[in-house]
C-alpha cells in the first residue's frame, strides 16, 4: 500500500516538472478574459436566470447556443439508454452531448430527464377529480394563499418528446458549462424551473374565477399577506397601482380577473 502511495506521488510530481507554467498563465488569463466577455454579453432571463436563494446564475439554452457561436463549435447528439413504456406511462432518456470543432471534441455532458420526475408526474388541481384514490393526493397552499391538489398526471403519454428535448438540452447545458470552467460563474440545476413556474401560473391565471382571484394574497409592499379582495376595498388607488405595476403576472391576472367582475356586475345592476 505504501509503495503505491509513493509511486503515484512521484508520479505526479514529474508532470508537473514536464509543466510550462508559463503557458499554464497564458491559457488561464484566457479562461478568465472568455468568462469576462461570456458575463458581459448573455442577458439575463434570456440567456440566464437568476432564481432568488440560489449562488449561480442558471445557464438557458440560448446562452449556450451563444457561447458555441463564439467558440465556433458545434453539438452532436447520441442516445446512450432510453426507457419507453406506453402500457405504464413511462419514459426515460440519457443524452450523451458532444462539442465538436471540426472533427476534435472539445466537451462531452451528459443529460437525462424521466416522467417520474415531479413535473412530469404530478399536475395542479383546483379540485381532486371522480375516480382518484386519496392517497394519491397532495394538497398544498401555493405562494398566493390558494389551496391546491397536485393528481397523477392523466395523460404520460404526452411527455415522450418533451422528456426526450429536456434530456437533450441538459446533456448540451452540461457540455457547455466545461468549456472554459464555466461552472464557475454557472449552474444547470435549476434549468428549466423558471420556465415551469411561468408555465404553471400562467395556465392557471387563464382558469381562474373571479371568486379566486379576490382571494389572492399579496406578498409585497405594505398590504403584504392582505387579499386582493381586501385591498380593492380599502384602498382602490393603491389596487390599481399593483394592476398597473406588479411584476407578478399571476397577481397582474388577477386584477383583471375582479376588474371585468366588477364592470359586469355594474352593467347587471
């Protein structure tokens, strides 16, 4: 055992004596100029996102495709094990990702997505549908105070070609964030869930009753934890103003959701 402590440590020893640390220098002023010129030029919530509580900024797929066109190099995609089961609604892929220029591979990620991972599973309810078995059901209060169900998703089989894009796009976002140390100043983890909020609290600002929208609580500003029925009805001015200016679409919705109840009860009256 001691002995091949020593070797591998005299073996180590002698590549770094075969070491031009000057080019060493050269090669990692360089790294640091590229993730200069890489910070300076993504945008953010296009080519990024940044997701409060979280170090790194979140590598999108347009940023990557960005710092490939800067490189001058290209991906390549290769199937390394996929799951497809239609009689149990499952589905599974890993991605192997390969930047190539030319014919050199300069990275290799890898990428896999499955439709039992928590997105893909589960939906939001507003009510638990005839036929689900309780045991099934979650229940939760999202950020707006609302009382949710999360219900097996009906439908897998849907999920195939969408599973396979995101293992693919996390097999790319792997292979990029290893190009200049990019994980430095990056991460992937949180990937798509920016896109996957958006998505859910869009699709349910679409559906939503008037009844519900009034009873949206606020968490900003000095009617924080307050419902929007109650600020409508205190403070009118200041309700418009968040109408106007929320950042938030859901609450946005929401607004107009009690304003265009508001009007029709007026004409009905």
């Amino acid at each position: 055992m001691a002995t091949h402590i020593i070797a591998n440590s005299t073996k180590d020893i002698s590549l770094i004596d075969e070491m031009d640390v000057s080019l060493i220098k050269q090669t990692m002023d360089k790294i640091a100029a590229f993730q200069a010129v890489v910070q300076q030029t993504l945008r953010r919530e296009h080519d990024y996102g940044v997701i409060p509580g979280t170090l790194k900024p979140t590598l999108l797929k347009p940023g990557g495709e960005k710092i490939c066109m800067m490189l001058g190099v290209n991906p390549e995609y290769e199937m390394m094990d996929h799951v497809q089961d239609y009689e149990r609604g499952f589905f599974a892929y890993i991605i192997r990702c390969t930047l190539k220029k030319g014919t050199k591979n300069v990275a290799q990620g890898l990428g896999n997505c499955n439709s039992y991972e928590k997105k893909y599973r589960w939906i939001n309810s507003d009510y638990i549908p005839a036929g689900i078995e309780s045991e099934k059901v979650r229940q939760f209060i999202d950020k707006y105070g609302r009382l949710k169900y999360k219900i097996p998703n009906p439908d897998p089989w849907d999920l195939s070609n969408t599973i396979l894009k995101i293992a693919k796009k996390r097999a790319f976002i792997d292979a990029v964030l290893q190009v200049a140390s990019l994980s430095e100043i990056f991460t992937q983890d949180l990937e798509e869930m920016q896109d996957f909020i958006k998505q859910e609290e869009l699709i349910s600002a679409e559906l939503m009753p008037p009844k519900e929208a009034a009873a949206i609580k606020i968490n900003f500003g000095k009617y924080k934890n307050r419902t929007l029925k109650e600020i409508y009805k205190e403070d009118p001015k200041y309700f418009e103003w968040i109408a106007l200016n929320s950042k938030d679409e859901m609450i946005k919705k929401a607004c107009e959701v009690m304003k265009e109840a508001a009007q029709i009860k007026e004409v009905q009256e």
